[in-house]
C-alpha cells in the first residue's frame, strides 16, 4: 500500500455493501490494515479504500452488523468523531451505507467544514437585504449545521446571537435580550414581525417621494 495516501475526498456516495467497488485488495487482507486513524497525513491507505475493503471484508463473511464491525477499527481521530457521533447508538441498528455516508459527510473527509460554517456565520450581514432574505440566509446556516454533526457543540444560543449581530441595528434595538430561554425561532419570528412594517413603512415613503412619470 502506499504509505504515502492521504484521505479522498472526492467520493460523496455511501459505499454500497452489497456492490463495493474493486480495488485490487483481498478482501481478507483488511483485518490486517484495518486499524487506521485516516484523519492523520500518515495514514497508509485513503478513506474511500479503507471503507471499501471493510466493505468487501464484511460481504465476504457475511457480517451481520459491519458499521459495529468497522468501528471497532477506528483509532485517533476517527475514533473521536465515531464516539462524537454514535456515542449513544446501538451500532447492531446502523445501516452500512448510513455509516458510511456519515464518515463521507463528515470532517475527517473535509477538514474545513467546520471553519467554512463559522466563516459563513461571522460574514452574514442583512445590509441591504430585506428580512425575509436575511432570515432565509440565516436559516440555511442554522440548518446546514445538522448535516455537520461534529458541531453539536454549537447550541442554538450561537445561531441566535449570529442572526442578531447582523441584524439592522435599529431591529436589533427594537428587539428583547437574548435569555439562556430564547430559542431561535422565536427570535427570528420576533425580528421578522418587528422589521416587517418597518420595510413596508420604507416602502411606503419611498413611493410618495418617488417622482411622478
């Protein structure tokens, strides 16, 4: 193997236990190589190798549960992000390809991703946005987050504090404190019936100085 390889992160699909793609291995060699910390630049063969031998592995011997055969393989930081992830699931439940999906979505694979977010978070602005477009903005954030499970540690108090912050400042000084009670939604629902009229009122004046034709 090349000891050399580092993780790929050109693959998005789940590996299909049933149809795992060849890669020239003996399925049976992957007890041997199968402890692998793949989050380390010295990992000895890539992600979507590794799960594909596991995958062949498992076919093989007709594994009954291979996500709980597979995790027990995983050390360093895989194995923080297995224990992050699936610390409270019974892994006799978790499907291959959910297993696989997850570890191919998640930042052993993009190690950027939890940066990428905080940057989308620390640049969203309203400026000349009108609050529905903002709060959609915000809300693709606060979504996205569910598809970065390492970022549970995030709580719902960060989001809400990073739709205020770029709010319009006069809707930011038209809104309550933010509690350790205050949920997002009821934020953002709070923000968009205060800045509603405001933006119609604008609207509003606007047309009346707006010369006639």
């Amino acid at each position: 193997m090349d000891s050399s390889a580092t993780p790929a992160a050109s693959f998005a699909a789940p590996y299909d236990i049933n149809n795992p793609p060849p890669d020239g291995k003996d399925p049976a060699d992957v007890r041997h190589n199968a402890a692998l910390d793949f989050a380390e630049p010295t990992t000895k063969i890539p992600v979507h190798t590794w799960l594909n031998s596991m995958a062949a592995f498992c076919k093989l011997h007709k594994t009954h549960a291979p996500a709980f055969l597979a995790s027990g393989y995983l050390l360093g930081k895989a194995a923080a992000w297995f224990h992050d992830t699936y610390a409270e699931t019974d892994m006799d439940t978790v499907s291959w390809k959910d297993f696989s999906g997850a570890i191919l979505n998640s930042y052993l694979i993009d190690p950027t991703a939890n940066q990428t977010l905080l940057d989308r978070c620390k640049s969203l602005s309203q400026g000349t946005l009108s609050i529905k477009d903002y709060l959609d903005a915000s809300n693709d954030i606060f979504q996205d987050r569910k598809t970065h499970r390492f970022l549970k540690n995030y709580d719902e108090h960060f989001f809400t504090e990073m739709f205020r912050y770029g709010l319009d400042p006069e809707i930011q000084s038209r809104l309550p404190a933010i509690t350790p009670d205050t949920t997002y939604q009821s934020y953002t629902v709070q923000a968009l019936h205060i800045a509603a009229p405001l933006e119609d009122d604008s609207s509003d004046e606007d047309a009346t100085h707006r010369p006639a034709n």
